[in-house]
C-alpha cells in the first residue's frame, strides 16, 4: 500500500501556498487552481503519484443576475482516486460549484473540485492561517425563527401598553395557560411580540382562555 507512504513525502515537499490572488469585486483573497498545480506538480512528478476523476452528479441551472442577464450555475460531485506505481490509492470525494454565463460553467465547477481535493488530501496551509473562529455571524433563536415562518413583518417597536394588559392577562389566567399560548406561538415573553398583528392574536388566544 505505497500510497500511504507517499502521500506524506508529498506533503512534505509542498509546503504553505499564500493567498496571492484578490476577487476585487467581492474583496477578499483566495488561492486560484493555478497556484495550487505550481506547488504540487513537481512533488506529485516526483514521487509518481497522480489523480484520477470521475464526475459522480451533474446539476445546473439558469440564474439571472441583478442585470438581468442569465448565469448558468453548476454542481458537480467529482470522486478523485490518488494512485501510487503499485497500484494502490486513496479516493476523495468533492463538491466544486462555479457560475458562468457562457459554457465555462463546468470547467470552473471542476477546477474548484479539484483545487480543494488536492488541499484536503494534502493539508496543504495558507501563509496566514484563517481559523473559523474569527467570524461571527449573528442569528435569531431558534423559537424566533420559527415564528417568522409567516411572511416577514416589520417590528413596529416596543408596545407599552400590550405589556401591560399581558401582565394583567398573566394574574387572571394564571402562569400554565399564559406561557403555553406564548409558545404555540413561538415566543418565551410577551416583550419579544414586536408585531402589532401577532400581539393581537396572542390577546385573543388568552381571552378565549378565559370563556
């Protein structure tokens, strides 16, 4: 099973590949698929080692952009297999999507399959290591969320007097049936309702709990 023995030796002699290059549209940096056959073409010749593909599924579709002209969008899943001169090899799988609006679509889809298998099988470094914890994306709750299932209404701000006539609700019907209409719902307190609609539908709920 020389592959095993190989794969590490090649690993070894390719090293870190900086992001050079800049999508100046979208500004961020990234490793284009040329820069990733430079670093592992001499180490791959060397140690006789070379890849195989095999597109697993192809989907495409039409995108229209903000222009209003037509995009062809692509997935491919590609299985590439690394063979070593005995024979043995490794298979990786991987997804590579792209965007094009003429038939280059396809072509890209399978540089960025192929760029991503050879820095997973290789772990292969950036110069400067990007970990995900230097971002942070913001996201509602879960119950939030659930209730915006409904086509989005704009908070309307804090209703003072709703949370009064809920506060009174809460001593009359008591502490079980106020918060199980709150969660039917999908809010924990009567201060989360920003929508005036929604407010109204909890009141009535609890009212009718008292009939």
């Amino acid at each position: 099973m020389e592959i095993y023995k190989l794969i590490p030796k090649v690993m070894e002699e390719i090293g870190a590949i900086g992001k050079g290059r800049k999508n100046v549209q979208q500004n961020y940096q990234f490793r284009g698929i040329d820069d990733i056959y430079n670093a592992v073409n001499a180490a791959l010749a060397k140690h006789e080692v070379f890849c195989v593909p095999k597109v697993i599924s192809n989907r495409r579709e039409e995108r229209q952009t903000k222009a209003g002209g037509m995009l062809i969008y692509t997935i491919l899943e590609v299985e590439y297999t690394f063979y070593a001169p005995d024979g043995s090899n490794i298979v990786a799988v991987m997804i590579g999507e792209a965007m094009d609006s003429g038939d280059k679509s396809c072509n890209k889809a399978m540089s960025a399959a192929q760029k991503y298998a050879f820095l997973q099988i290789f772990c292969i470094p950036t110069e400067e290591p990007k970990d995900t914890e230097i971002e942070t994306h913001e996201v509602l709750p879960k119950k939030e969320q659930i209730n915006q299932s409904e086509p989005q209404k704009k908070s309307e701000g804090t209703n003072y007097k709703f949370l009064q006539t809920m506060k009174a609700m809460k001593a009359e019907i008591g502490d079980e049936p106020y918060y199980k209409i709150l969660g039917a719902h999908g809010f924990e307190h009567s201060k989360d309702i920003q929508v005036r609609e929604t407010q109204w539908k909890v009141y009535n709920d609890m009212n009718q709990c008292k009939k």
